[in-house]
C-alpha cells in the first residue's frame, strides 16, 4: 500500500511541475479527490474514459457530452484553446466550429494537418451560452489537459487564446504581452496567439497570428530535423 501511495505522490509531483505556478493550488484538492491507483491513466482512451466520468465541477450538468480532445496521440506539436462551443458540445471533437474551420485554415498554412498534430482544450465540458470558463473552473478541469501532456508528451504547445495562456504560461500577462514570444517550461517550449475566434471578430489581429504561427512553424521543423 505504501508503495502506491508513493507512487501517486510522485505522480502528483510531475503533473504539478507542468504547471504555471498560478494555476497549482488548484491541483490537489483535484487530485486527492481522485486519489485512488486509478488516478494516473497509462493511456489517452483510458484518460479519455475517466474524463467522460467526471463531474468534478457543474460545466458537466449542461454540458451534452466531454470534449476530450482530438489528433496524434504522440504528436510533439499540440494546440490548447479554451473550451468546446456549441458545435463542439454536439459533435463531441474539439474545433469543429467557425473557429475550428478557421485552425484548419492556419494549419494548412503552415503545411499541417489536424491528423499530425493534438488538439485540445482547457476546460472539456461546454460552459453555458459560451462564456469565458472561471478560473476556479479552468483549475478544476486542468489535471485532465496535465495528463493529456503527460501522455502525449509534445514538444510545443501552443495557447490559442488568453484562458489557454493565461492557465498555462502566466495568470498575470494579457494574451496580446505573452503571444509571440517562447517560453520553456519542463522541456516543452509554449507559445501563445490570439484564439482563432478573436480573429473572426477582429481580422487586424491575422497578421499577428500568422507571424506566431510562422515561429511554431518554423520550431516545429526544426524538431522534425527538418531545414527551415
Ligand atoms: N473554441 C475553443 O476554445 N475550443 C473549441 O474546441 C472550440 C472553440
């Protein structure tokens, strides 16, 4: 039994040292909720199975279904945005919507495909009539994403927005400070950019946007080996 315990004590550990020192204390009366061996999934379906269990917070009551995430399960590049809208709470995928047909466009822009890369969110579950998740909310659901990573381990993720970069990167910068510059946490380089959905509504942020993404690119295949 000790040897369990530690076990999920280490375990703990590593998902709390992924994260933005902000955004930790909400990681462990999360955690100890779930303590159990069951805790740590050694797999994406059997993360994906406990996800679509939890009722950890009240998004789950309005929500129709857990928006797990979509894409390579060993993808070294990975994309986080907000939360499912509408389109997504029907389909059950993540960017499915007007902003999803959108991050298609910028990823064939940049020569990617949804296939090769991982999409997920901050928050799984719909928040009603589209609101901005709390971060109480964004801190409750965050073990989830943490163990996304933990298991897909990328190489890059990359915010789209400011609840995703705000979560990950740092709770106290304004998405238009943080987007555009690197920053290195645990082996794995962040990169924030205005979410897709900002763009629809403001097209002066598209250039923005497109000189992030040709960093991303550009680090991107540089990991692959490839000449930039
Ligand atoms: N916006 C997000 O942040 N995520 C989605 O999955 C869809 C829209």
């Amino acid at each position: 039994m000790e040897i369990v315990y530690g076990v999920i004590r280490m375990s703990e550990k590593i998902l709390f040292d992924l994260l933005a020192p902000s955004s930790r204390r909400f990681l462990t009366p999360v955690l100890s909720r779930q303590t159990g061996a069951e805790s740590c999934p050694e797999t994406l379906d059997e993360l994906a199975a406990k996800t679509a269990d939890c009722v950890c917070c009240a998004l789950r009551n309005s929500a129709s279904q857990v928006v797990f995430g979509q894409g390579n399960p060993h993808a070294a590049l990975m994309f986080v945005g907000e939360g499912p809208g509408a389109e997504e709470d029907k389909q059950g995928q993540p960017f499915v919507g007007a902003a999803g047909q959108l991050l298609d466009k910028i990823l064939t822009a940049i020569d990617l495909s949804r296939e090769e890369v991982y999409i997920a969110n901050i928050v799984k579950c719909r928040p009603p009539e589209n609101r901005t998740p709390s971060v109480k909310e964004a801190g409750t659901c965050l073990p989830y994403l943490t163990q996304q990573i933990a298991l897909i381990q990328p190489k890059i993720i990359v915010c789209l927005g400011s609840v995703a970069a705000q979560t990950l990167i740092d709770s106290k910068q304004k998405i238009s400070q943080m987007r555009g510059t690197w920053h290195e946490k645990n082996g794995i380089r962040y990169i924030a950019t205005f979410h897709p959905a900002a763009l629809l509504r403001d097209p002066s942020r598209k250039r923005p946007v497109w000189e992030d993404m040709k960093k991303v690119r550009d680090a991107y295949q540089e990991i692959l080996g490839r000449r930039v």
